[in-house]
C-alpha cells in the first residue's frame, strides 16, 4: 500500500527543457528585470526631469556616464527580448507546422539581435550636440 505522498511522487510531470522551457523562463526572469529598469526610467525621465525638459543635450550629459549607458542598453535589450518572445509565443498559437515556427522564431531572433546591435551602437555612439 502507497501514501498519498508516494503517489503524488510517481504522477509528478518533469519539465522536458529545451527551447521552449528555455523562452518561458526567459519571459519569467525579463519581466523580473524588466519591472525596476522600466518603472525607474519612467520616474528619472517622466517625474524628475519632466518630458518637456529633455533634449540632446540632456541625453548626451546623461550618457556621458557609462552607468547610464549601461542602464539604458539593458532596458532596450530586456524590453525588446521579451516583446519578441511575446510575439513568437502569439504567433505559435497560430502556426500549425513545425517547421515554419522555426522559421519564424529564427527570423524573430535575427531581429532581436540586428534591432539590439542597432540600439548598442546608438547607445555607444552617444549622441553629438551641434
């Protein structure tokens, strides 16, 4: 005769990993990083300086700091991340064949990393005041 407990141990279900296990972790641990980064942006930007106080030149002393820099990459990266997995994960309800959601999820990773390497190199470029 079994416990309960027992039971409940051989009925458990194992995760099987893999890309897709992967992608919602991603969506989990993004949002995580994404909430502080995103509702910090918003009361430096928003509250304290006031939208109608930013200009290029605001942004070129803002990003003279590196930390900024970073800041501001992680928050494109983080945000654009996890809008694309979104994306992929919608569209995965509507495509049907296997290899046409691979298709699209690699099309969608290519997009992340050229819209990304696009950001990084505004962001690292800085911005040049006339």
């Amino acid at each position: 005769m079994t416990t309960q407990t027992e039971q409940m141990r051989t009925n458990q279900v194992s995760p099987q990993g893999g890309y897709e296990s992967w992608a919602w972790k991603w969506m989990r641990y993004s949002a995580l990083l994404l909430i502080p980064l995103a509702w910090g942006h918003v009361l430096i930007q928003d509250v304290l300086v006031g939208v109608h106080s930013i200009d290029l030149d605001y942004v070129a002393m803002r990003w003279a700091s590196l930390g900024w820099r970073v800041y501001d990459f992680l928050l494109l990266s983080f945000a654009f991340a996890h809008g694309v997995n979104g994306l992929r994960q919608v569209l995965n309800d509507y495509i049907r064949q296997d290899r046409t959601r691979r298709r699209v999820s690699w099309l969608l990773f290519l997009l992340w990393i050229v819209i990304s390497l696009i950001g990084a190199a505004a962001i690292v470029g800085g911005v040049r005041v006339p």
